[in-house]
C-alpha cells in the first residue's frame, strides 16, 4: 500500500484557476485541497513552497523508439526522461519497428509502460505498416483504448485512402492526426528552403509542403465531418489555415513543438545534424507565428515530437542523418523561458488541453480536485538551470539545447498518487 | 592566413586571397622548372579523404603535395571501409590516428568539411562538399582571371548553366564579387538556386543578351541527371537556350575569356570548337589548379609551423 502523500506550502494552477492550497493523496487519488493540511502519520511530505502545484503534463507527441530502435531510446528511458519533465502521460508514436498498426504490438507496447515512471498510451498507425496503401485495423487498436491515429514520420499522401480513414474513424470515437507533409514536393529535402539552403548547399523544403496537406485535410475534415488533429505545424501559412478552419467551426485541432518556437533555420549553418528535424526548422517569421498562435489560440498544444536518436546516427553527413530532437525534458523550461504567456495559458497548452484531444481527461490533466486520480507536477518556476545533454534521463543525447540557461524546472512528478520524481529526482 | 582550415570562400579576407594568389605566381614559375619540386614540406603528410570520386582534383592536389615533397596519402571510398558500414567519426579518428598534417576532403554532402573540422586537430581543406563551396576552385579560376585581366576589379562575369546543383558557383560568387567583379547568374528557373537573398549577384535568363557585355563566360557542367528530376525538358533544349554555341561564341568581345571547371560536355553546355578557342582558358585553369593548390598547402603547413600532433 502507497504512503498517503502531502504537497505542501505551494499554489495550484489548474483549468479551474489558482489558488494557495496543499493536496492531500490517499491511494492514488487526492482526498482534500485545503489551504492548510497537517499530514496524517507516516505521510510523504512533498515541499511545495515557491512553487506551482499543476495536473501532470501530457505529451501527444513523442517517439519512444521500442520496439526496434533500443539503442537510441526505450519506453522505460523515454517515460522517466518525461516524467522528469513533468509529463503524467505521453502518447507514443507508432513508427516503431515494427510499427504500431496491430493489436500485438499495442499490447506490447502498453505491457512495457505498465511499470514506467509515467503512463504509457499508444497511437495507431492509419494504414499497415504505415505505407500508406490500406487502411490498418483500426477498430482492433481502439477496442483496446487507442485514441489517436497516425501515421507520423510520413503523412498519408492518397486523398481518397485518407477520406476513407476519416470516414471509418467517425464510428470509432477515435482522432486521426497527420503528419503535414506532401511527399512529392518535400521530396530529397533536408532542411526549410530559403535563403540559407540556398546559401548552405542543402536541398530544401517548401514550407508549401506543409501547407498543402494542411488545406487538403481541412477540406477532407469538413467532407467526413470528422475530427482531425494536426501535428508539429511549423509555418505561419498553415497556421492561418487552421485559424481559418477553426473560424468555420470545423472540428480540428493542432499542435505544436518547442522547437518550432525557440530555434530557427540559421542555427543550420553549423552542419550538426543535432539542428536536424522534420518539419524543418523555420525562418524567424515562421518561429514568430508559431508563438502568435501559441497564444491566441490556433494552436492547442505544445508536443515535444521527443525523437532520440543515437550519437553515431547523429555524426552522419547532414542529409544523411536522421531528423529529430529531444524535448521531453526541456519543453516545460523551454515554454516558461520563451514564450511570454501567463503560467495558467502555458500549462493549458502543456496538460489539460492535450489531455483532451489524447482522450485522457478522465485520467490527466483535470483539477486538482477531491475525487481526482493524482497526476500531479510540481514545478519551481523560479529556477534557473543550463541544459546538460549527458545528465538527461534520455538514453540519447541529441538535444539542440546543450549549454542553455533556462528559467523553470520540474520539482517532483506525482504518478497515480506516488513521487516518482522528487527533488528532480527520478524514483523509478 | 587566419584560420586554420580553408573551408569556404567566406573564410577568407580579401588580404588572404591577394596573398595566396601571389604566392601561386612563384609555384606556377616551380611548375615550369625542368624539376618541379621543393622541399618545402619534406617530412610532412596530406591526406586526400574522397568520400566522392573526383579523379581530377584528387590528382592536383596531389600533384601539389609531391611538387612541395610532402608525402600524400590517398583514401577513396571505392577501396574503403565506408563501403562496409564504417561510420564518417570513425573513417576520420582512423585516419588521423595514422598521422597527418592536412587533410583534403571531398564529398556529396554539403557540410562534411566543417564536421570533419570538429574532430580532428589536422587542418582540413575543402575539396568540394556537395553543392556547397569548392574553394581552391574558386581561386585558381580567380587567378587565371588575374593572368589574363590583371585584375577582377570591375569585370563582368556571367556564371551560366546549373548554379542550383553547384560548389563552383557558390564559391566563385563570394570570391569574384569579393574581389569586385560583377556577377551574372545566366540559367532556367529551375537550376537556380530557390532563394537568392543576400547573394550580390543580377539573374538573366537571357544568354544573346548578355555574352556581348561579358568579359568571362564562366559555363558550369551540366549533369544529364536533371532531365530526370524534370528540371529540363531535354539537354537539347538546354543547349538551344544556354550552351555556348559557335554561334554564340561569335557575340563575345574579343577578349572575352571562356572558362569551364571541368569536365566539359562538349556538345551540351560547350560546342566542342569554342572549347579550343584561343580565348578559352579550361587547359590553363587546370595548370593553374596545381600551383593555387601548392599556395594554399604552402600558407596552411609551411610557413606557420604546424605540424603532426601540433
């Protein structure tokens, strides 16, 4: 039996609002919010004092590599790196080897998070293999609590095939989110194209690309009248378009990751492949839209696209190495350093709203409240610390941030009603 | 020179390409001795790491090594172990470990050079990194200029064919405006680079138009790949519009040079007579290609004291 747990001396935030108050945690759930708890004998105290007590964080987005790729990053490396950034749940990405697009490998997938430092859920592939050619079973996956369906890494780039996958969703009670990428004209493409691909030698990406499948899905969501979420946009046009849709009432929502609004194309000039991702990094211009529609309500979430990879992989030639970045522990800071929004907006953008699309919030990202599963984060928003890429919990080590100051850091994560980070800490 | 390896054009001040340019004066002299060669760089040993195969300037620089009597060392990746998975880090440290004082890369992919630059302590030069800069290139062409023209200032250079896909006209951009030519880019849209923001150079897409104002016609290769990937319609029609015609060739001033990096198509982006025109310089870029190089393993080796394991 878990030690009945107290968080004391801090201010909570959730969707409801803020408020001084210590919570107390029985058995998994929080049994009283009050502004002065005297912990029961024998109770975990968690000191609070200075710092921001908020549902945990729950990330859409973030590729834990299992299985296929151990090397780079485990579901057991990947839910404590997130639980030390805050995370109470993440959604891990299907394109594993193989990939997730089948009962087996759900299951699988799910048994490895049974034990992890955060709770582990799954997003489906949309089609087999995620080739692209057929559709892969989605009842099956959703019989077993898969809610989100993707293809990420590639999109489905066949208009009739994805009609037909947004058409057999409606029935499932389930969201199809794309990757926003037309293959074609993204094609050999190693990094945004402008005038530093032009400059740097590097076959480049229209930020057209990305836009394109973005009007394209609109126009299919408003087709099938179904729900759609859009992954990681990085450009200012697909954002209009999604402000634009939103406008029109139709049912879509989007994402975005910390990268996308801390770093831009030029940091490409170095040639290291650590600045390597897919979308691309972006002009300022761009960077600046992403951080506009952060705030007015464009974008419904902040996901890491948390993507390992392994050092080797990563010292390749720049258009031979593979894209992506780690964000787990750093897109909380990231968000608090850089973006000038209210804690109540970032921590929305972090929690209860991806809670939300994930079709979690019966679980994370809910008040902090009697009654409530304890997920909880405790965050001191006044600390300042550098990024240290061998001290990450990640089993790789391919953050862009090395040697970043960053304001805000993760004091204790509580999971289920158990410190699983204390301190900064990871307990699992 | 200031820093220590020669990765692209930019690197370079104005001052330093005025030095390694008449420096290349005395080793073009060393180059017509009935024994071309000095002990300069006895002792000493330049690795050429070609991860691409280019035969030609893989032989000038190490013809320009031998010239100085450095020892040279040659990996190419058709005899390596690239080929059985060996990661670029470890092909490097490997190398290295053998002991060399500069190494000379060559490869596909934009960039490498400055990622090689991060894990040796050798000098690295530049021997050509995808599209990127090819600068020893971009000297030698700026020194036959030199030869003929006396200067670059105030020159009209028309860089003409597939500058998109190209280290020679990324280099020779920087190097030519740098030294105060005026630079044309004469192509189709579609093997021009995307974005030409910063770059001080005027875009045509006009040939007839511009050879007749033109004090070099600079032609790039044009590779039959770009049929494929529906940049052209058709070589044909490449050659129609932008190859370098006897006809063409008649619009050009008198003194106008021809000059092209090699190797040529004749017949695509040269007609194969205009190639043998007293005004076209390709024969005398390569002769000068060895001696620049010779400049520039001399500045980076010789004359400052660097040395294996320095």
């Amino acid at each position: 039996m878990v030690r009945d747990l107290v968080v004391r001396g801090g201010t909570v935030v959730d969707a409801t609002g803020t408020r001084r108050a210590d919570v107390l945690v029985r058995a998994g759930h929080i049994v009283a919010v009050a502004d002065d708890i005297d912990p029961p004998a024998r109770a975990e105290v968690l000191d609070a004092s200075g710092c921001t007590v908020a549902p945990g964080l729950v990330d859409l987005h973030a590729h834990l590599r299992q299985p296929g790729r151990e090397e780079a990053e485990t579901v057991d490396t990947g839910a404590r790196a997130a639980a030390l950034g805050g995370y109470t749940a993440v959604v891990a990405m299907p394109n594993t080897d193989p990939a997730i697009d089948c009962a087996a490998v759900v299951r699988e997938v799910l048994d490895l998070g049974s034990t992890a430092a955060c709770d582990v859920h799954v997003a489906g592939a949309i089609t087999v293999g995620r080739a692209g050619q057929r559709l892969a079973p989605l009842a099956e996956m959703a019989a077993l609590g898969v809610r989100l369906f993707t293809d990420d890494g590639a999109g489905v780039q066949d208009s009739r095939l994805m009609r037909r996958a947004l058409e057999y969703a409606s029935a499932l009670d389930i969201t199809l989110a794309q990757h926003c990428e037309d293959a074609a004209l993204a094609s050999g493409g190693h990094m945004h194209e402008g005038e530093w691909s032009s400059h740097l030698g590097i076959p480049g990406v229209p930020a057209e690309a990305e836009e394109l499948m973005v009007l394209r899905d609109i126009a299919l969501a408003r087709l099938t009248g179904t729900r759609m979420h859009f992954l990681h946009l990085s450009v200012a046009a697909a954002l209009d378009a999604v402000r634009a849709a939103k406008g029109a009432g139709l049912p879509v929502t989007a994402e975005a990751a910390p990268h996308h609004f801390t770093l831009d194309d030029s940091v490409v000039a170095s040639y290291d492949p650590v600045f390597k991702v897919n979308p691309p990094l972006r002009p300022t211009a761009d960077v600046e839209a992403v951080r506009v529609a952060l705030g007015d309500g464009t974008l419904d979430a902040i996901a890491t696209d948390h993507a390992p990879h392994t050092q080797e992989d990563k010292e390749a030639p720049f258009d031979e190495a593979p894209p992506g970045m780690l964000g787990l522990e750093t897109a909380l800071a990231l968000a608090l350093t850089e973006l000038s929004l209210p804690l109540e907006r970032v921590l929305a953008l972090l929690s209860w709203q991806p809670a939300r699309i994930a079709g979690l919030e019966a679980e994370h990202g809910g008040p902090v409240a009697e009654g409530r599963p304890a997920h909880l984060c405790v965050i001191d928003p006044a600390t300042v610390w550098v990024v240290e890429p061998e001290k990450l919990a990640s089993r790789s080590r391919n953050t862009p941030y090395g040697g970043r100051k960053l304001t805000g850091r993760v004091r204790h994560t509580v999971l289920g009603g158990e410190a699983v980070v204390i301190d900064g800490q990871a307990q699992r | 020179m200031t820093g220590k390896h020669l990765l692209s054009i930019a690197d370079l001040g104005l001052d330093e390409i005025d030095e390694i340019l008449r420096l290349t004066d005395s080793f073009v002299e060393v180059s017509e001795r009935a024994i071309p060669k000095v002990p300069t760089l006895r002792g000493r040993t330049v690795v050429s790491l070609f991860f691409e195969e280019s035969t030609r300037t893989r032989l000038s620089f190490e013809t320009a090594a031998k010239r100085l009597s450095a020892d040279t060392m040659n990996f190419s990746v058709s005899t390596s172990s690239v080929k059985k998975g060996e990661s670029l880090r470890d092909t490097v440290e490997t190398i290295e470990a053998m002991g060399i004082d500069a190494v000379v890369v060559r490869h596909a992919s934009a960039g490498v050079p400055w990622q090689i630059a991060r894990w040796v302590d050798a000098p690295v030069i530049n021997a050509g990194d995808g599209w990127h800069e090819h600068p020893t290139q971009a000297l030698l062409d700026c020194y036959t200029i030199r030869q003929s023209r006396g200067s670059l200032a105030g020159l009209r250079i028309a860089i003409v064919g597939d500058v998109k896909h190209s280290r020679v006209a990324r280099s020779n951009v920087l190097a030519f405006t740098g030294l105060g030519a005026e630079v044309t880019l004469v192509a189709p849209p579609t093997l021009l680079p995307p974005n030409l923001t910063g770059w001080p150079v005027a875009v045509s897409h006009d040939l007839d138009g511009v050879l007749p104002k033109a004090d070099v016609v600079y032609l790039l290769r044009m590779q039959k790949e770009r049929q494929i990937e529906s940049l052209l319609p058709s070589l044909r029609e490449y050659t129609a519009r932008y190859g370098l015609t006897r006809e063409r060739a008649r619009l050009l001033s008198d003194d106008a040079l021809v000059m092209h990096p090699g190797p040529m198509n004749r017949g695509v982006e040269i007609a194969a007579d205009v190639a043998d025109l007293p005004r076209s310089m390709i024969t005398r870029q390569v002769a000068n290609g060895v001696a620049v190089r010779m400049a520039v393993l001399f500045l980076m080796l010789g004359s400052t004291g660097v040395g294996r394991g320095a």
